[in-house]
C-alpha cells in the first residue's frame, strides 16, 4: 500500500465506488484509538499489544502514537517488524518455548522480558541472557470459559512454577508471572482464579513478583456484545484481595479485543443456491481461518453492488467459501436478508483479529486489498 493511497470516508463509499472482486478489508484507526483508550481507562496497569493477532504496519503504528511503549512478540521476525517501525518499543517475548537462534536473535535486538514455561526453556535463556532482564513464569491452569484454551500446549502447573519462580531469582534475573486464560474469554473468574493461584505460587516460593502480566484473552464482540469491563473489575478486585501487600505492577498484552474493531471485511456473494446457500470469495482457508474453532461470526450486514443496505425479513443461510474443498464451509447458519442475491456484499464487522495474520493463497485465492477509512460505517456495540 502507498503512502498516499487514498483514505476513503467509510466502506460503503469505497464498495460504491471500486466494487471490487476481491476480499477487501477496511481499516479504521479510530476504531483502534477508541479501544485502546477503552483499554487505558479501565485496566488497572500497562496496557501492551500481542503483535501476532494483526501485525499490520498501520495498527503497530498507530498503537504507538496512542501512547504504547511495548509490544507482545512471538518470533524473530516479529521483533524486526516492530523494532523497524517503533525503534524505542519496550519488547516481551512472551512465546514460551524458543530455539537457540531465536534467543540470540532476541538478545541482539534488546528484549527486556521473555516468558518462561520449563526449567529446560530456562537453562537455555540463562546461556544467553543477561541477568537484570525479566523472566515472566507462565502458570497453567485447568480453567474454562475460553473459546478455545493455550494451558495444554504453554505453561507450568502451580507446584512447577513455586520451582521455576525460585530458579528464575536464583539465575538473577527479575521474576514475574504470567498465564494467558484462552481466547475469546468472556468469563471474569477465569483472570480471578489465574490471579489468586499465582498470588499462592510466589507466596509458597518465596518471590516477591515485580509484576504479573494477565496476558490476552479479552473478548471482542462477535455478534453478542463485548465485556471489557467486568473483566477489568474482576482483575482489579482479585489483585487487591491476592496481594494484600506487595502488590506486583499489572500489565495486560491484548491480541484479539484490541484489534477486532478496527476492521470490517466485504466480500463479494459469487453465487446463490435455491436452498439457502451462498458461495462467497473468501472463506475458512482465507481471512475467516479461525470460524471453524472459534464458533460463528454474528456481526454481519448484507450491501447491494450499488452499496445499498439490505434490509427487511432475513432467514438462515449457510456459507461456504471459493475454494475446491468442501471443508470450506462457515460453522452453522447466520440469519441475512431474504432478499440477498449474487453480486452482493456480505460485510464481516469486527474481523481483524486473527484474520489477515492467518490467511493462505490455497486454490488461488486470498489476495485481499487493505483499505484505510476514516471511520467504520457500523459502530461496535461495546461493553
Ligand atoms: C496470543 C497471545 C496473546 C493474545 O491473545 P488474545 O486472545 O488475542 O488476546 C497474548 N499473549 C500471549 C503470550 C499470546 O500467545
């Protein structure tokens, strides 16, 4: 995308005006500006960005100017994307589990945390990591409420972490925790009981935590609204009661809540079956990737080719994607307007999280264009 690519003023002018072919996706930074100050305002520490849910120049860029100082980094090459577009960010590297190359390479560009899950993972940082550096213990516990759950593949059970907590101050460097409670995690007691067993981790440990870090998860509204608050409520009575004293300094690394609202996605109806079907261009293995985990998307609005919206009596349609595999197929039904017909816009609001990042070209298809608007055309319903 040029620098002076054109910023339209919604996506229902961009539609009009290109009625493009392929998927396109619209990004609103104000949408982002509004959450992050959401964020800011209701969590009670530092708020940081899980660059791996969207990792588009714009967001990184615009987070930044909002004000945030460091980023959430899985790998070497997403160190040098946000080093190459906000040379001062503070960097975590909080993917637990990391080869030998990928610790030099974090070295080397100046990461001032990393998580750990095993005192094998440990042994490795302390090869190369300076003491003075923070070394997050990632807890993992068996907690539902998540859409779908990271403890079976990251983490270390309570009596696990009281070990690594003690080894992580032995090898002198700074020691904090961290958990991540699952995506899509609209369930405050989950925050709640990660936060009191952590409490009792350092406490069996003996660690007084420089911080705790309550990782992503938050939820981002789908269709069914997003509660942003609760959860900040939760965190903010369970540290208080946890940590009577030597309360540890909070921070939060959002991936999904964060982004989500900052895009809108169209894409074009190929074909309609009597039977109630409709064939878009763009699917499971495009930039709806995760639909079939994480359940439907329920924030849909249906545009004419002349970016007229559909509106009136809707009923149950199935919708598959435009590749030649019949797994290409959205999760369940979702109700549009009877009236939808080929030729028409089926927009996905509140898409951007986990959508361009994990998109693939298979059969062909996945080219998407990336337009700027000034504002989305459909508000969120937030919290
Ligand atoms: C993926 C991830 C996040 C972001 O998770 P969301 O559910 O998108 O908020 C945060 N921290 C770590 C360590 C992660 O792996």
């Amino acid at each position: 995308m040029s620098k002076f690519s054109q910023i339209w003023a919604t996506e229902m002018d961009h539609l009009r005006a290109a009625r493009p072919v392929d998927p396109v996706l619209y990004f609103a930074p104000e949408a982002l500006v509004r959450t992050q100050r959401r964020f800011r305002s209701g969590f009670p520490g530092a708020v940081t960005y899980a660059v791996k849910a969207n990792d588009n120049a714009g967001v990184i860029d615009t987070l930044a100017k909002g004000g945030m100082q460091a980023f959430d980094v899985a790998s070497p090459v997403e160190i040098d994307a946000v080093r190459a577009l906000v040379p001062g960010a503070v960097l975590h590297y909080n993917n637990p589990v990391r080869g030998g190359w990928e610790i030099a390479h974090a070295v080397q560009a100046g990461v001032a945390s990393y998580s750990v899950d095993g005192l094998g993972e440990l042994a490795k940082l302390v090869e190369a990591v300076p003491k003075g550096a923070e070394m997050s213990v990632r807890l993992a516990l068996p907690v539902e409420g998540a859409a779908y759950h990271f403890g079976e593949k990251f983490g270390e059970g309570p009596e696990g972490a009281v070990e690594l907590l003690r080894a992580v101050v032995a090898a002198g460097y700074v020691p904090s925790m961290t958990f991540h409670v699952g995506t899509q995690c609209a369930d405050p007691a989950a925050w709640t009981r990660y936060i009191e067993t952590c409490a009792e981790v350092a406490r069996e440990a003996g660690v007084r935590l420089a911080r705790l870090n309550v990782g992503g998860g938050f939820p981002s509204d789908r269709g069914r609204g997003a509660a942003l608050e609760p959860i900040f409520a939760a965190i903010r009575a369970a540290v208080s009661h946890a940590f009577p004293e030597d309360r540890p300094e909070l921070l939060c690394e959002p991936g999904r809540a964060m982004v989500a609202d900052a895009f809108t996605a169209a894409f074009k109806v190929k074909a309609e079956r009597a039977c109630g079907a409709l064939f878009l261009n763009d699917g499971i293995y495009g930039l709806l990737a995760e639909l079939p985990i994480i359940g439907p998307h329920q924030r849909l609005r249906v545009v004419t080719e002349g970016g007229t919206l559909r509106e009136g009596p809707t009923r149950p349609y199935v919708l598959y994607g435009p590749t030649c595999d019949s797994l290409d197929k959205l999760p369940d039904t979702v109700d549009l307007p009877e009236t939808t017909r080929e030729g028409d816009y089926v927009i996905f609001d509140g898409i951007g999280a986990y959508s361009t990042a994990t998109n693939t070209r298979f059969n062909g298809y996945g080219s998407h264009e990336v337009v700027t608007v000034r504002r989305s055309g459909h508000r969120a319903s937030g919290g």
